[in-house]
C-alpha cells in the first residue's frame, strides 16, 4: 500500500499535521487484509516502524 502522508508520524520532523486522520482504523485495515508493506513519502526523513498483531507484521517505511 502507498500512502502520500505518513500513518504514523515520523521523529525530529517538526508538527505532525500531515499524517492522515484515521491513521487507526486504516492501520487495523491494513493487518486484517494481511498487508505487508505500507511506503509513506510526505516528510523527507527515512523511516521504519513494524506493526504487529497476534498474526503478522506490517512494515510501514517512509521514504527520505
């Protein structure tokens, strides 16, 4: 999945007023679709955060 605003908001870039609203619910849309990968490229900072539930994990990157 590819997103233009982060789902998660990324450190040391300032106020995060970009990453989407429902960040939550698409979160826990992503891990019961069993969604592996999730690239985000709004703030211009590399990223890695894993998301896990009882069943898998969700890689969300963004990109730098």
């Amino acid at each position: 999945m590819c997103f233009h605003h982060q789902l998660i908001p990324i450190p040391n870039t300032g106020k995060e007023r970009s990453a989407i609203d429902d960040s939550g619910d698409m979160l826990k849309m992503l891990l019961e679709t069993k969604a592996d990968l999730v690239l985000n490229g709004h703030r211009h900072t590399s990223n890695l955060y894993t998301v896990s539930s009882s069943e898998k994990d969700l890689f969300i990157f963004n990109a730098g």
